[in-house]
C-alpha cells in the first residue's frame, strides 16, 4: 500500500514536473505567468497521484493553454487631439463551467504575461465561488492616471469597439479591476450597447446600481475577504475585535476590507496607493480616506491634511515593517517578498490575507507556511467581487434587482462555504490547515472533472 502510494506520488510529480518544463520553455519570459502556474501545480501531486484519469487526458497541459488570447490595438484622440494608440487584451481561458469571466485591468504594467496570470488564477477563484463562470481577463497598458473624463471615455469607446465582437452574455463577461471602476464599466457598457442594438446587460458587471448594476458589487471584494478572515480566526477561537490591522491599497478591495474590519471591532493602522503609504497610530479615518479617493482621486499622502497626527511614508514595502496582528494585502501582484514576509512574522502578524491578486511571491507564501501564520491565498480570499458579479449576471438574466442585504447575505454565505471547501480538500489530501493547497485543489478538480465529461476537444 505504502509502496503503491509512494509509486503514484513520484509518477504525479514527474508529470508535473514535465508539463511545467515545457510550459516554462514556451513562455520564458512570462514570470509572472510562470509564478502562477508554479503555485498551482506545487498543490497537485496528491491530486494526480490518487487520480490517474487526469493523466490519462493529460489534463494539466490542455488547462494551462488558454482557449485563446486576442490582442488588438486601441487608437484613441487625447485632449490635445493627438491620436494615442495602446493595446488591448482578452485572454480566454477556460470556460468548462460557465462563460469566460474576469476583470479588465487598465494599467501601463499590462503584457500578456500578467494577463496570462491573472486569467488562469480566475479559472480556479471562479470555480471556487460554485457560480457558473469560468475564467478569463484583459486589459490594456493604458495609463488612466491623469487623464480627463473625456480621453477616459473616448479610450473605453475605442477599447469596446474592438472587444465587443469577442464577448457576450454567454460568452465572456467582462469586469474591472485595478484602473477599471464603475465610471469605466459605464462607458465600456455605453459602447457595446450602441453597437449591438440590444440591451444585453449581463454583458458586463461591475455597472452601477440603477443602471443593471448589482447592489454590494463595490463593496464585495473586500467585504468578502473580511468575512474569510473571520472565518480562518473562527476556527483558531479568535475574531477581528481589537485587532491590529493593515491594509495595503487604497482603491475599492482596500477601502470596503478597512470599512468591514472596522465594523467587527479592528483598529486598522494603515494603507497606501502606489506612491507610499500612510500610518495612523489611533486608527484610519475611512470617511477621508473615501473623501480622498473615491471623490477627489487624489494621492493618499493628501490624508496628512486633514489628519496632521499621522505620518506619511514614501515608497510601498515600508507598510509591511508595521507592527500588527492581521496583514491585508489589497494593492497588486508581488507586493510582498521573501523579506517583508519575514519583518511581518517577527513583528508577531498571525493573520495574512490577500485582497489583490498574487500579493505574495513565492518566497513569501512559503515563508508564512513555514512559521505556521494563518495565511488565506488570495484565489479563495478575494474570490467575493467576481462571486457578487455572478450574482449580478443572474439579476440581468432575471430582468430584477436584490436588496444590498440579499446580495451581502448571498455573498457571506458563499464565502463561508470557500473558506470550508478550501479547509476539507486541504485535509483531505493531507495538508490540514494549508489553505493554499486547499483553495487550489478544490477549485482544479470542479474544473478537471468538467474536462473529463467534456471529452477532448
Ligand atoms: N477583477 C476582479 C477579480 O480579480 C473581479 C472580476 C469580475 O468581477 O469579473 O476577481
């Protein structure tokens, strides 16, 4: 039996470990891309050691090729009337269990590498929810920093008479993400609506309430992670009551993770945009942290104005030499190394939890693993915005609207059920308490079975 188990596991790992090879050979300088992969497959070898037909359909090299992946050029006119070109992408994975679904992110960083990376951690986020979306994203290298409403709106117009022969209510459902809001979503919806003579509202989420936009959708990502953490303290018999907290970020994970923390009893010290970071020792004034962002989009560096006591520091990794009891990374991909992961463990952080997408590198997850620190990986923690944006799909098929509280209560409970799902598989495959395998596992195999029923293709 021992023998036998043994066999398995090394065969598991040597496919594994093939398949990455030749991943890594095609897609060399796709790091970020790679990363994400790696973190997946590390989880898998028990998964493929006890369950020889996904190797047999050599699962794992169809799952980590996209269905396909657009790319296309944006020519938009500035305000000076200078005609400005950027690039657009939609990268779509996988749609085994519902439409490709994801967020577009609007930012100069944007490759294909980084879509690539986000589109695939969305195939498992999304199967974890339990709604019928599968995985997908885009975006442009777009900067929106700077720009005025009216160069924001022709850029969107452009973008969408571009994208919108590749999406569809049932096809590809597209979102936002970091650059990409309600204002954004607005205009994108606008374009595909004239084009397309049809209200088809299920065709993007993230709209506003009114307007097919789901009640809650704002404030999903980081009311949700905020629920999962409660869940992971839960079980160690703790709660967010007095607990030091800080959260990196300032745009909508940031600021409804902070708003929700607080309403279970959490001091949260601090947070930051891409210029620094502000430090409040007697805890962060939301109301002006909102005021600052979502009314002025201005830098958080402003917050000193109204609130002299605190200090601002320069600079992003600096936030994560605070000394706190729960860590919440809600910026971008990496903002975590090796090296901030070991200032949190020894300033006595027992709770990390990622708001963004890929907040940690590899180093760092492994880091916070080794010192036994509740860690919630970002596919399971921050799956709360796409799960209410499958909640706000279903209101479009509907032709109607939930209340906030319908919507909020749908959302808990489906966090409650990642959170339990992520904990059973990890038990199940023998990593107890590792939520990093647990949330991988679970999300693949509603994916890989999907795969088998539907024979190759
Ligand atoms: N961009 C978000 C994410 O990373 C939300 C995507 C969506 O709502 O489709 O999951």
């Amino acid at each position: 039996m021992t023998t036998e188990v043994f066999c398995n596991d090394k065969l598991a790992k040597e496919y594994i470990d093939n398949v990455f090879a030749t991943l890594k050979a095609k897609n060399a300088h796709q790091l970020e891309f790679l990363q994400a992969v790696e973190e997946i497959f590390i989880s898998l070898v028990p998964v493929f050691a006890q369950n020889p037909a996904y190797i047999q359909h050599n699962i794992l090299s169809r799952i980590v090729e996209p269905d396909r992946i657009v790319s296309f050029r944006v020519a938009w006119q500035d305000d000076k009337n200078q005609v400005q070109v950027n690039r657009g992408f939609r990268v779509q994975y996988n749609n085994v269990i519902g439409p490709y679904k994801g967020g577009l992110r609007f930012h100069p960083t944007v490759n294909e590498s980084i879509m690539k990376f986000l589109a695939f951690e969305q195939i498992f986020k999304n199967a974890l929810t339990g709604q019928p979306i599968g995985g997908g994203k885009g975006g442009s290298d777009f900067n929106p920093k700077g720009k005025s409403d009216a160069e924001i709106m022709r850029f969107c117009q452009a973008f969408m008479t571009e994208l919108y022969r590749y999406i569809g209510p049932d096809v590809d459902v597209p979102a936002g993400d970091i650059g990409v809001g309600a204002r954004e979503v607005g205009y994108l919806w606008g374009q595909y609506k004239r084009i397309r003579g049809a209200y088809e509202a299920g065709v993007l989420t993230g709209k506003k309430p009114g307007y097919g936009g789901s009640l809650a959708r704002k404030e999903a990502t980081g009311y949700g992670l905020v629920y999962f953490v409660s869940e992971m303290l839960q079980e160690a018999n703790q709660s967010f009551l007095n607990k030091t907290v800080v959260v990196s970020g300032s745009g909508n994970v940031a600021i409804y993770a902070i708003e929700k923390a607080q309403h279970f009893g959490a001091k949260v010290v601090a947070c930051s945009d891409s210029a620094g970071y502000i430090y409040d020792p007697e805890g962060i004034n939301l109301k002006v942290v909102k005021e600052i962002k979502e009314l002025k989009g201005d830098r958080i560096s402003t917050y000193l104005k109204y609130r002299p006591n605190a200090e601002y520091h320069e600079g992003c990794t600096g936030i994560w030499t605070i000394p706190c009891d729960i860590a919440l990374p809600c910026a971008t991909q990496n903002e975590i190394n090796g090296e901030s992961a070991r200032k949190l463990i020894s300033n006595g952080t027992k709770v990390v939890a990622e708001g963004a997408n890929m907040p940690s590198d590899l180093e760092a997850i492994n880091e916070f693993l080794a010192a036994d620190i509740l860690f919630g990986p970002g596919k399971a923690a921050n799956a709360g915005g796409v799960a209410v944006s499958a909640l706000e799909m279903a209101q479009n098929s509907g032709r109607n609207y939930w209340s906030f509280q319908e919507v909020d209560e749908k959302l808990h409970r489906i966090m409650k059920s990642i959170y339990a799902e992520s904990k059973e598989a990890a038990e199940k495959y023998g990593y107890s308490g590792n939520l990093v395998v647990g949330s991988n596992i679970a999300g693949f195999i509603k994916v890989a079975e999907g795969m088998l029923a539907e024979g190759v293709y």
